[in-house]
C-alpha cells in the first residue's frame, strides 16, 4: 500500500527495472486543498520504488506542470512508462494548460536514462485529437476535451508501437461517444493518428484503458465514473476481449469487475500471475486516496476478470 499522510494519490502506473526493482508513477495532489475535487488541476505526478508492488519507498517526482506558457502549465495527468530499443525509458502523460482552463486534454512525452530523472521530449504535445474521428472541444456535448490515459505496447509481430487513448466519437447521442483512441509509431517518437479500436457501446468515457494477455485472453480494462447507458447496476471497473491485442475490442460485451472501492487499477504481474493495483477511491462517501496493495486476480472465460 502507498499512502502519503500529505497528499492524495489516485491514477498509477508501473514500470520494472533490470534489477528486478518496480516503480510506480501517480498522480499526486496536497491533502491542503481539503476539498479531493480540487486535486485535479493541482496534479503532479510523483514516483516511489518497491521490491516487493507492497512496500513503497518515496523519490522525487517524476514531472511537475510546466512554465507558463505551456500546453501543459496547469497539470500533468495520467500515462504510462515504456523502454524503447534505445535502452531509453518513456513517459507518455496527459497535459492541460492554463489557456483553456484544464478543459483540453494533450499528450506529452518524457524521457531518461535512469528512470529517476524525466527531461519533457521538446516544448509540444506529440499526440492530439484529430477530428476526423474524435470529438474535441464542445461544451453542448461533453464537459471537457478527451484525450487523455495513454497506454503505449510494443506491437506483437514488432511493427512499431500502439497507443491507446481515452477519447470520445465524433458523432452519436452525448452520453454514450466513449471510445478507445488509436495512435500508431514506429519510433515512439513520431505518431500518427488513427480511427478508433472501439465503437460507442453506452459509456460517457473509456478511463485508464490497458490491455494484456491475461491467461491466454488478451483483455481492455477500462474505468468510468460516469453512468453507463443501459449497463444496469453502476459498475466502476470493466474488463472486454478481443482477438489479439491490437483490437478492435468488443466494449458492447464488456463485463464489470467486482471490485467496488478500486478505480483505475493497472494489471500488473506478480507472484507467477496477474494482479491489480490501483487507488481506494470512495469508501462510506468518503474520497480515500491511496494506493491499494496488489489484488491477486484470473481470467475466467464466463465470468470476465475475477479475484483468485
């Protein structure tokens, strides 16, 4: 578990060393603010090291906004952590700017040697939302511009990289446009925009997306916050299949994952399978903020993604 008695910690994401060491990046805001609705345009994204996913110990952060003027001056969100053929890791995140008051959602790029010290790739976002496909900026529609999360794989017969994104369709009813966003690279510097792997199946947004190959079964695991147009009982947690990792996948057949307190949770392997970590949101309707320790879980064919 990861609590700092200082600051809330939500949104996580993990990376494994040679040495066999883990480090876990998170979005990270002062307890000070008093009100947790108010983290989200104060966040940073901090970074602590463990051995075991249990025991974490605290470093410097990772990324801070940036200096005004920036596309991302305001706060620095949700990504993922990759190492390229190079040796080199990097960091993909979400950013917004002061100059559209947090309302349009980018994605940067940073890199480094060590893991510890992050330096931005350039002054600009490296991946936007292209209208051709995606909803971008419209107040009537949705409250904000998505394009956000990034979850970036290598491709399975190594033709370049995969991004997904938490994005939204250009067209259908405003409540249900939530898609997974596609971009593609063949460096993980250079990106190209492409049609979504998911079509409008109800929800609002597709959160935190991640995919991987959990007992045979390539698996999307995504969140929501927002209430799902005909899916019944509210669900946080969803689990959806597909052919290969590489999609489309079948988001009108996804299952909710019975884990009632846990919100954006990220797959990750431990003791010889696959467990989640991710944050203990709200519990008796209070914002909890810290991060869960690892929840050992299976792929059961009928059931979707379930605890073991």
């Amino acid at each position: 578990m990861l609590r700092l008695p200082d600051h809330w910690v939500w949104d996580s994401w993990y990376a494994q060393d040679d040495d066999g060491s883990w480090h876990v990046f998170f979005l990270r805001a002062s307890r000070a603010l008093l009100d947790p609705h108010r983290r989200h345009r104060r966040a940073s994204i901090g970074h602590a090291v463990s051995t075991d996913l249990r025991s974490w110990r605290l470093v410097a952060d990772a990324l801070v906004p940036a200096e005004e003027p920036g596309w991302d001056d305001l706060a620095t969100w949700t990504g993922c952590t990759v190492r390229g053929p190079d040796g080199r890791w990097h960091l993909f995140y979400t950013g917004v700017g002061r100059a559209e008051d947090g309302l349009v959602q980018r994605i940067g790029l940073a890199v480094s040697d060590d893991l510890v010290t992050w330096r931005r790739h350039g002054d600009a976002p490296i991946v936007e939302a292209d209208p051709t496909w995606y909803e971008v900026l419209d107040r009537e529609m949705w409250y904000e511009q998505a394009w956000r999360d990034p979850w970036v794989f290598p491709d399975p017969d190594g033709d370049g990289w995969h991004m997904l994104v938490t994005a939204r369709a250009n067209q259908g009813p405003a409540g249900e446009r939530g898609v997974i966003g596609h971009a593609t690279s063949p460096d993980l510097l250079d990106w190209t925009v492409r049609p979504p792997l998911s079509a409008p199946a109800g929800f609002g947004h597709l959160e935190v997306p991640q995919v991987a190959v959990v007992d045979g079964q390539p698996l999307l695991l995504f969140c929501t916050n927002a209430v799902a147009a005909g899916r019944g009982p509210a669900h946080q947690l969803w689990v959806a299949g597909a052919p290969t990792v590489r999609g489309p996948w079948d988001v009108p057949a996804a299952r909710p994952v019975e884990l009632p307190h846990l919100y954006a949770p990220r797959l990750v392997p431990d003791a010889g399978g696959w467990s989640l970590i991710g944050f203990v949101d709200q519990v008796d309707g209070a914002f909890v903020g810290e991060l869960s320790d690892p929840i050992p879980v299976r792929h059961d064919p009928a059931a979707g993604l379930v605890t073991r």
